[in-house]
C-alpha cells in the first residue's frame, strides 16, 4: 500500500516464520511442530488496481517486473476477477480479507477507487465463502479528524452489520493503520477513548455486542502503551519489513524476516497482555514504486520469496501461535501481508509468469 502523491506515513508491522526441516522436493513440516488446526488465517487487500492512480500500475513494475503481474492482468478491480480471486483465496485456504479502506471526505469516500474491490467483494455471488474486515488506512491523505467521526462511525456500523464481517470475541473488528495519526487528527489519547467508545455505544444500538478495536503497532515499548492508552482491545501489524534488515546490506535473505517476526512476537507478548493477531510479512521489495520522496531505488529489500518462502512464513507464525495460546485470540486469527501488495513485492495473487505462492500457502495450512 503506497500513494506516492499522499507521501503516506508507511507504518511496518509484523511477523515470522520459523525453521523447518529441509527442503529435498516437497514440503513437510516437523512432527515436533504441528500447525494450528483451527487458525483463521487472512490476508490484507489493497485495491490500488484500479487504473486510476498513476503511481500503482507504474511503467517500472509493467516493464521490470512482469513477474508479478497477475493471471487477469494489472487492472484487477473489476466484479469478474474480484469474484474470481474469492475463490483463490478460499480454495488456497484464506478465510477472509483485511480490506485497506480509505475515508477521502464525506462526500468522496463512498465513491473512492481504492475502495472498489470492497464493494465488488460484497456483492459477489462468491461472498459467502469468506468473511472480511475492514483496516482504516488513515495514513497521510485520508485523515480522520473529529469532524469526520460521525461519518465514519455511520459507515463503520453499516458495514459491521453485513451477515460475514468478521468477529473477534463476538464484535466485529475494526483494524487502526496509524495510532500516532489517530492521536493527532483526533487531539489525544483520551479522546481517541472518547471516540472508541460512542462507537461502540452506536454498534449496540445498532443490535451488536460492540466493536473489537485493533491496533497496528510498530512493536516497540513505546508503541504499545500508545495503543494501550487509546484503549485499543487488540495489538497486531500491517507490516514490519525493516525488522529484517541488516546493516549496511541491500539485498536481503528473505528468511531474516522469519527470525525478526519471531522476535517482534515474542516483544510483543512479554510486553502488553492485550490479545495479539501476530501478521507474517511475505515479502518487501518496493523497487517498482521508486520515486523522488522515496528512494525505493537505493533501500533494502529482500530477495528469495518464492513458494517454499510462502510456507516457511506460514508454518513459522503457525507455529508460534501453537506455543502462544494465551496471548492470541480465542478465534485464533492471523494476518498475512499480504493478498495484492504487488507493487511492495508481497503477493499471493496468481500470476501469468511468476511463481504459485499459493501453493506454498496451501501446503502449510494442510490445504493440498
């Protein structure tokens, strides 16, 4: 997710995989290390495949990175391939999609392009074979403040009463990208409180049990009260790629993010006692998306994402969360970055050329 025109705040959250056995053809996983059963895993959504924003569908990613360009080509914010990517995702074993949504004023929102894919999720006849959620993109651009709130809070309630949204401890969820924005744009930890709690009291008005808040954090100590103090219910991440990096290197490993993400859990979990959804950071490599305010052309990224990558991240957060049982949610949900960040190098949208990450995915949940 990345609007070069906006120079959005890009907060970097989550995860891990960790080791398995090695890799002589196939995949196996330890016996010492079964996965979850019961994981509700999901993946984030990021509809900049409209056409309409310039930056997303760049000349660089069309003509350098072909690879990644999906079966039904660049432009796949349309009703058919929607439809078509519902099943994917399912078949791979995805339960639901964590949409980027973006509020771009009250009279713009409803009709804002990186919003599409949401609404052609929810009117495909293929619906029904997932759940979603929303995670409010409030990065630099697309703002909530104050006066926003009554707008939004609408919206949220809308979309919370759809019969497949998702639900932590029986309220809907509702994802934050940026604490520290929500802080700013709204005043203060306190009335961020404020804010969460007559939305909540409009949910159960509305015949809900209330609104599960999470937050993406950057897994810090600092972070975390900052979460904390808003009065979040649950931590969790969009991305954490720089965890992975090492010093004074510009291509690295892809299995670094594995021991980074399991280091950041594990901070994480000593630190808050909030319930956590740990998210497993697939891949980074931006290059395609260089520009000026950037410098995506000089910065780290990694190398190595490939099928087997997809399923050591998988089994390796899989596992974790087998160990960690007490600081995950009852549903026992996770987070993958991500469905379509392909512009960010982090996909799972079948391409014409490239490699079947899902089939990695596919092959750590049991699914083939």
């Amino acid at each position: 997710m990345n609007l070069t025109s906006f120079l959005p705040l890009k907060m970097n959250i989550a995860i891990l995989a960790i080791a398995i056995i090695p890799f002589t053809g196939g995949f196996q996983s330890s016996p010492k290390e079964k996965p979850a059963a019961d994981i509700k895993l999901g993946a984030y959504y990021f509809d900049g495949w409209t056409g309409k924003y310039a930056q997303h569908i760049s000349p660089k990613l069309m003509n350098s990175f072909a690879n990644r360009k999906p079966k039904w080509g660049w432009i796949t914010s349309s009703q058919s391939v929607v439809d078509q990517q519902i099943t994917a995702a399912s078949n791979a074993g995805l339960s639901f999609f964590s949409f980027c949504w973006y509020y771009s004023g009250k009279d713009k929102f409803k009709t804002e392009p990186l919003n599409n894919a949401l609404k052609y999720f929810q009117k495909s006849a293929n619906t029904s074979k997932m759940e979603y959620c929303l995670m409010v993109a409030n990065h630099k651009g697309f703002e909530i403040g104050t006066a926003d709130w009554s707008t939004v809070q609408a919206e949220w309630v809308k979309q919370f009463k759809t019969p497949n949204y998702l639900k932590v401890n029986g309220k809907p969820l509702l994802i934050i990208f940026s604490v520290e924005n929500l802080i700013k744009d709204l005043g203060s930890a306190d009335a961020v409180k404020s804010a969460f709690q007559d939305l909540k009291t409009a949910a159960t008005a509305g015949g809900l049990s209330g609104v599960t808040m999470a937050a993406c954090i950057s897994g810090d100590a600092r972070s975390i009260k900052q979460a904390e103090d808003c009065g979040f219910d649950i931590l969790t991440g969009y991305n954490q790629h720089s965890a992975g990096f090492t010093a004074k290197t510009t291509q690295i490993p892809i299995d670094s993010m594995r021991t980074a993400e399991k280091r950041l859990w594990n901070r994480v979990a000593k630190i808050s006692d909030l319930p956590y959804i740990p998210v497993s950071t697939l891949n980074w490599d931006p290059r395609p998306w260089a520009a000026a305010n950037n410098a995506y052309d000089s910065a780290p990224y990694f190398v190595g994402y490939s099928e087997k990558s997809v399923y050591n991240s998988v089994s390796g957060m899989m596992t974790w969360m087998n160990k960690n049982t007490a600081h995950t949610t009852k549903e026992n949900i996770a987070l993958l970055y991500a469905w379509n960040e392909n512009g960010e190098g982090a996909y799972l949208t079948p391409s014409a050329k490239g490699p079947n990450f899902l089939r990695g995915l596919q092959k750590a949940l049991n699914k083939q």
